[in-house]
C-alpha cells in the first residue's frame, strides 16, 4: 500500500504539470485595440491643445 501511496505522488504531479502547461500556452488577447485606440485619443488630445508656446 505504501508503494501505491509513493507511485501516486508522481502521478499526481504529473497531472498538475499537465494542467498548469495548458493554462500556460493557451491563447491571450492584449487588448491592443483599446491600448491603440486611447493612443489615438491621446494624439488627438495632444494636436489640439496648441498653447501658443513654442519657440522657434
């Protein structure tokens, strides 16, 4: 019985190694439309407020 105990230690190991490299490897959105699109508002934001300040 102790054998089956140690033989199942591994294999539990094995299983949660399994588990945890699917949930590594699965696919991720980066949301880059929303980052690209506050970019573009960002850009926006920046050409309007012209303050008249620059030097030439």
């Amino acid at each position: 019985m102790a054998a089956l105990a140690w033989l199942l230690i591994p294999l539990i190991a094995a299983l949660g190694a399994a588990i945890w490299g699917g949930w590594a490897a699965r696919n991720r959105t980066t949301g880059d439309v929303t980052e690209l699109a506050g970019y573009a508002r960002f850009r926006e934001a920046m050409e309007k407020s012209g303050s008249g300040s620059e030097t030439v």
